[in-house]
C-alpha cells in the first residue's frame, strides 16, 4: 500500500458534513470505480484517514486519498459535487 496522502483542510470539511447529515453520496474513486453509499463518519488512524460509509451490500472503509468526488444526492444537501483528488496538505 502506498503512502497516505492527507486531504486538504477545507475538503475534509465536506466529508464532516456529509456525516453529519447522513447524505447519501454518489463517490466516484481515483481508480475509475463508482460507489452509492450513505456517509456514516470519518475514522483517522496513526497514518491514514478514512469515510465510513453505509451501502447496500453493508458498511465499506474507503481511504481518503483514494476518493476522487462525492456528490450529495439529497435534494436539501447545502454543497454539490466536491473534487477531492485536487489538493492535498
């Protein structure tokens, strides 16, 4: 596995709130592949940070530096797609 690359401050705020309201998120990976899942929380370890998602095949892991987008399905969601592959720290 290669080495975590953090996102930038103001991207991870996304993910919080995306947690915070329960969006369901459309999240399109650095690796082409495409995922519908409910944003859970984030969880950060010694070395990496992850979004803890709900989908329908059960909860998923995804790295953070793997994700690509997100965009927010629901109607009332206050942002709309977010590039997260941009910038990082």
């Amino acid at each position: 596995m290669d080495d975590y690359q953090p996102l930038a401050c103001d991207l991870y705020d996304y993910l919080e709130i995306a947690c915070m309201h329960r969006y369901q998120l459309a999240i399109e990976l650095i690796d082409g592949s495409h995922l519908l899942g409910q944003a859970l929380t984030t969880q950060t370890t010694a070395k990496e940070e992850f979004l803890l998602i709900r989908t329908n095949d059960g909860e998923q892991r995804l790295r953070m530096d793997r994700l690509l987008a997100i965009t927010p399905q629901d109607a009332d969601a206050s942002f709309g797609r977010v590039l997260l592959n941009g910038n990082r720290c």
